[in-house]
C-alpha cells in the first residue's frame, strides 16, 4: 500500500495518464499498450516509490521492438480482473477497480 509506479521511455518520464493508449496500472505497476506504433519502439523502465519511507526501486530495462515478419500473435478475447474477493469502502469514499480487456 502507498507505493507508485512511474515508467520511464528512453530516459523520459511516460506520463500514462495523458495517453489514452497507455495505462498504469497502480494497483500491479504494470504497463498496458493498446496498438502499438513504430514511436512505441524502445527502453521502458519501472521506477516504484514508496513516499512513506522516502524510497525507490528502479526496475531493470525492458525493450520494446516490433516484429519484423509483420505477424500478430491472436489471442483469444477475455477479460482481465484481479479483484479481491471482497472490496471495503467507507461511506463517502471512493474506490478504484482495475479491469482490462486483451484479444484480437
């Protein structure tokens, strides 16, 4: 609880929420692509913070090429969750579910 995740791309902070492509998710840290481009292509890297203890972590490099033969993986369509089996909330409060949708 109470950590962040920042992806670098290249040396630049990749400011997900501007991006309607690219999405972080704070709950895994994991980035998700929808149809990626050529301008996709290159280094991400994972910064995770933890503002309570003043701590961070940086992942290893992770490089993004596209194929060069041109072919897709199919994936069958399914949806994605990772709820708890029971959300709390206080009255008044809000709460933030995480659900992707993946396939060709």
């Amino acid at each position: 609880p109470g950590l962040t995740y920042t992806w670098i791309f290249n040396n630049n902070t990749l400011y997900a929420q501007e991006d309607n492509r690219r999405f972080v998710s704070q709950e895994t840290g994991n980035l998700y692509i929808a149809k990626v481009e050529a301008w996709d292509v290159g280094n991400y890297t994972c910064l995770v913070t933890n503002p309570e203890a003043e701590q961070s972590a940086w992942g290893p490099p992770t490089p993004l090429t596209l194929r060069s033969d041109g072919v897709m993986g199919e994936y069958e369509p399914k949806i994605e969750v990772r709820f708890p089996e029971t959300t709390y909330a206080a009255k008044g409060s809000s709460v933030k579910l995480e659900c992707f949708a993946l396939g060709k």
